[in-house]
C-alpha cells in the first residue's frame, strides 16, 4: 500500500514526465529489448518503428502518476489494456522485467531528480499498478478457462475457408484442431494470433476484430492487407502474410477472444458507424442483431475509399431482410459505380456527413458504435457531439496502442 509521502512524490514526478515526453519511453524500449530480447516476440515490433508504443506508453504512465490518488479515474484504462495483454499471453513475471528496466530508465534519464527517495516511491507505485493488472488479468484468464469452449494460452486452429471480401480484405473462417467447441464472445470483441511470417525474425501477435455472430464452433476474422507506410520499414509484415501465403488447412495459434468494447444491448435505437476495415466489429454486431430479431432500429453507416474497397457490402443488403436496418455508405472516390447496388443502400460520396441525415438518426436515445482510424472516429463523434448526442452513449474501438480522443 502506497503512502501518502509516496503519493505525493509521484505527483510531484509529472513536470518531470512531461518535459522528458516520449523520450522516456523510448530509452526504456531500447534499454529492455536490448536486456530482454525474448520479449520482441510479444510486442508489436511495427509499433516500435512507428512510435505508436512508446508514446502510447509514455501517456499512460503520465496519467498513472497524475492519477495515483485517484485510481478509479483509470479504471477503463485497466480493463481496455488488461483485455489487449491477455491476447498477448501476458504473465505475471513480465511484470518484473518491465519494472526493473522502467525504473532503471528513470534513474538513467534524469540522474539528479531520481533520487533514493523518488526511487522507493516509483518501485512502490509501479508494484501497486503491477498488482492491479495482474489481479484483473487473472481473473479474465480464469473467466475463459472455465467458459464452455473457453481456453487459456495459445490453443491451435485451422483455417476452414478464406474468402475475398473486397479488394483489400480477406475473411478467414478458423476452426479449433482438437474439434471441441469454442467459447462465446461479446460483438464487437477481437482475438489474437500468434504466427511467423517466413520475413520476420520474431513471433508476431496480432489482435483482429471477429467478424460474425458467435456459434460456439467457429470464429472469422476479416483482415484487410496493409500497403507501405514511412513510418514503419515493414508495415503490414502479419496481414500481407496471411493474404499472400495463409491458405484453407494451415494452422494458426490463437488467444481467447478479449476485448472491452461490445455491444450492450439496453433495447435502444443501435447505430454502428465504420471507415475501412473498421466494420469489421460492426459486422459482429448487425450479425448478433439479426439472429436475435432485434426490434428496435438499426443504422449502417460505413465509410471506404471506393465500390472496389466496400466489404461485406451484399451481406448487410441480406441483414437488411431480417433487421429494421437503415443502409449508408460513402465514398470518397466520387467517380465509384453506383450501378448493381442494393436497393436498400443509400449512397453518399465524399466525407461522411451526418448532419445530412440527421432527421434520420436516434439522436436522444440511440447507441452509437464507432470504429475506423483514430482522424475519423474523431470526425464522427465530433459530429455526434454537435448534434446533440450524450457522449456516454458514443463507444468507440482502436486499432494499435490506445489513443483517446
């Protein structure tokens, strides 16, 4: 139990964070991975090139020091991160290499500041921390392993079928090689994959949305293939794998399904808002609606490049058969043929503009679902908030290391 001197040690810690930024994180990446090279074959490596990680890092400790007398204040920032380590198999020990090199790296980096007092205070504080992740973590483990079809580590799975779902993605249809069933997961969760790709010297463990309703026998993810970015010198090493060189009867390990954003059905107007491969949780969704004959309004909204990069795009015109479903889509390529669409899509092009059909929307009452890049769930719930829209009712899923926003 932190003291209350500890306490306000750690406080006074957070100039000192901010004026040292991402740098922090960074030398304690290198510093770890050069100590702890095993440990590459957990992080995402991508990340690491980026800068993704290390400043995703560097925010939540900034934030745990400023919160450290108010814990509560983090609670969903425990359950989203402890929900992404347990698709990474995280245990207990890491917690002890991580803090070693994290408190190494503060006495490191600011040599005067970090005395044996700071020091006693920060190696309390991270243990206190530690100890709630490990708790919570145990616990999610456990709730799996003791689920029908429920597993913990990693469990291994064929692929079934793979399909082509739009020009840039893929869905894979993953079923467990020992035959037994699979357990349930809420829409709008993900699972991760543990593979290596023939290019990488490491594991790589992805976290992918699942695709379709649960059916305690099956899981499908839908992969969309990643092209070059500057910010990283090899973008997209496990989704090009897995387009390119993944086929029907390969086998992949897999990580229970986790995740804290999911649909929670309060018998309310349900609105799912996607761009690109962000649909793919919304899919789950609409899919768990319609087998459930859910009653009250559903909304479609999805955004992509073009008629070429629209997945699933049939589909959600057969769920429309089943669901009071409303259908947009939008495109920001103005010039996309509009010929052969579903009769129930309402087509748009350009930015997704929601105050155009605002008369349309459940704007007092509706859920409303995002998930895309970081740039557009910004866009849409800056939308949503204008038009009136509780943000306790805006929820929101993001790829990589955490951003809020």
């Amino acid at each position: 139990m932190l003291t209350q001197d500890q306490i306000t040690i750690v406080k006074s810690t957070v100039p000192l964070l901010e004026s040292a930024g991402p740098a922090i994180t960074q030398h304690f990446y290198q510093r770890m991975f050069s100590h702890n090279p095993e440990l590459k074959d957990i992080f995402n490596m991508s990340h690491q090139q980026s800068g993704g990680q290390p400043l995703a890092l560097f925010n939540a400790i900034a934030a745990y020091a400023k919160y450290i007398d108010n814990l509560p204040a983090l609670t969903s920032a425990v359950e989203r991160i402890a929900h992404k380590h347990i698709t990474f198999d995280i245990q207990p020990e890491q917690y002890d290499i991580v803090g070693h090199h994290l408190i190494q790296t503060l006495k490191e980096l600011a040599p005067g500041a970090f005395t044996a007092e700071v020091e006693d205070a920060w190696v309390a504080a991270y243990q206190q921390l530690a100890d709630i992740f490990i708790g919570r973590e145990a616990e999610i483990y456990q709730a799996n392993a003791r689920a029908k079809g429920g597993w913990q580590g990693a469990r291994l799975f064929k692929v079934q079928d793979k399909n082509q779902e739009s020009e840039l993605v893929t869905s894979f249809i993953l079923v467990p090689v020992d035959g037994q069933p699979v357990v349930d997961f809420q829409p709008g969760q993900y699972l991760g994959i543990r593979l290596q790709p023939d290019s990488s010297d490491y594991q790589e463990i992805r976290q992918y949305s699942l695709s379709d309703r649960a059916n305690g026998s099956s899981y499908r993810i839908s992969v969309k293939r990643e092209g070059i970015q500057e910010t990283s010198s090899q973008p997209g090493i496990v989704s090009n794998y897995l387009h390119d060189h993944v086929e029907v009867n390969d086998e992949l390990e897999l990580f229970a399904p986790a995740g804290d954003f999911f649909f929670t059905d309060h018998q309310r107007p349900v609105v799912a808002i996607s761009a690109g491969v962000g649909l793919t949780p919304m899919i789950s969704i609409v899919e768990t609606l319609a087998a459930q004959q859910y009653k009250q309004p559903v909304f479609f909204l999805h955004a992509c490049e073009n008629r070429a990069q629209h997945s699933f795009a049939r589909r959600i015109h057969e769920l429309g058969e089943c669901l009071p479903l409303s259908n947009h889509i939008w495109y920001r390529n103005a010039d996309s043929a509009e010929s052969n669409a579903p009769l129930n899509l309402n087509i748009h092009h350009g930015l997704m503009q929601l105050n155009k059909i605002k008369q349309q929307l459940p704007l007092e009452n509706g859920d409303f679902y995002l998930c895309g890049p970081v740039a557009f769930m910004q866009f849409a719930k800056q939308q949503l908030l204008e038009l009136g829209v509780d943000q306790s009712r805006i929820h929101y899923e993001v790829f990589g290391p955490h951003q809020d926003f």
